[in-house]
C-alpha cells in the first residue's frame, strides 16, 4: 500500500510541476504581449490580464503544493532548531495538523468560492467563468493535503529520486531505498 500512495504521490507531484511549469511559461508569453499591443500597437489586447492573473493563480497554489513536498517551502526553523529532539518532533506534529487545518479551510471556503461564482463570467472573457478561476484555490490545497497526509505516514519526501532530479539521489536516500 505505501509504495502506492507513494508512487501516485510522485505522478501526483510530476503533474504539480508541470502545471506549475507551464502557467509561468505562458505568462511570460502573455505579458509581453499585452505590453507589446498596448504600447506598440496602441490598442491594448484586453485578454492578457486576466489569463495571467488565472495562470499567476496556478502556478501559486498549485506550485506551492508541489513546493511543500519538496521540502522548499519557507520555514523559520531558528526557535525549533534550539528544542531538544522530542520537541522539535512535536513541533512537527504540530505544524502539520495546522497545515491539515489550512488545507481543510482552504479547500472548503475555496470549493464554495468557487461553486457561489461559477455563473459570473469575466468581463473581458464572457466566455470564462469566474468559478474557473478561482478553482486552484480547492486544488492546490487538496493536494497539498494530500502531501501533509504522506509526510505524516511517510515522512518527509524531499530526497525522492522525482523530488531531487536535479541532484540526484542523496546517500539517506538511496539507503532508504
């Protein structure tokens, strides 16, 4: 079951990246363009803002669940650090139930967010709906509860092969392994 969980885990974080990857790629595309038409062309495109916004809204909450599991995200560790062993692990503890705590509320306000706006549409996009939008919101925190759920069970992912692809595995790793 844990080799499982945890290989949908890595697909599950592959796809973060990716999706992370790709919304900052195109925002790159489409900013300069919206700048181009409106300062060149002297007609402003009116789609460039909020496609970004939407793209900026993904790459934020999605990319920062795939950020928690790689063990990149901010922490200020200089109080926990000075704590004797056993409490620093209850400050683990704890710092993951807040994390299930974010999560839930995230996911929860966010899913409502999302269904009360899902009939609004965007006023230079009448095709997009605002819902739509906001949907990373529920997303990206039911994956990065999904993250905390395997750090609990597993421990910290952060050495996975997936996680360190640019450096390969380290020796706690691979004795894991």
């Amino acid at each position: 079951m844990d080799s499982l969980y945890l290989r949908l885990m890595d697909r599950l974080y592959a796809a973060s990246v990716w999706a992370a990857g790709i919304a900052i790629f195109l925002m790159c595309l489409i900013i300069p363009w919206g700048v181009f038409t409106r300062y060149i062309l002297g007609t402003g495109s009116q789609w460039p803002e909020p496609i970004a916004i939407l793209l900026m809204m993904v790459f934020t909450f999605i990319g920062a669940a795939a950020a928690y599991r790689a063990n990149a995200h901010i922490a200020v560790t200089m109080v926990t650090d000075v704590l004797p062993p056993p409490l620093q692990r209850a400050a683990e503890v704890l710092v993951d139930l807040l994390m299930v705590l974010a999560c839930g509320f995230v996911a929860w306000y966010g899913t409502r967010l999302v269904i009360e706006t899902m009939n609004n549409s965007v006023a230079e996009l009448p095709w997009l709906r605002v819902g739509v939008t906001y949907a990373s919101l529920p997303i990206g925190s039911a994956i990065t509860l999904l993250f905390v759920v395997e750090r609990r069970l597993f421990g910290s992912q952060h050495d996975r092969p997936l996680v360190r692809y640019e450096e390969g595995p380290t020796p706690e790793a691979e004795v894991a392994r």
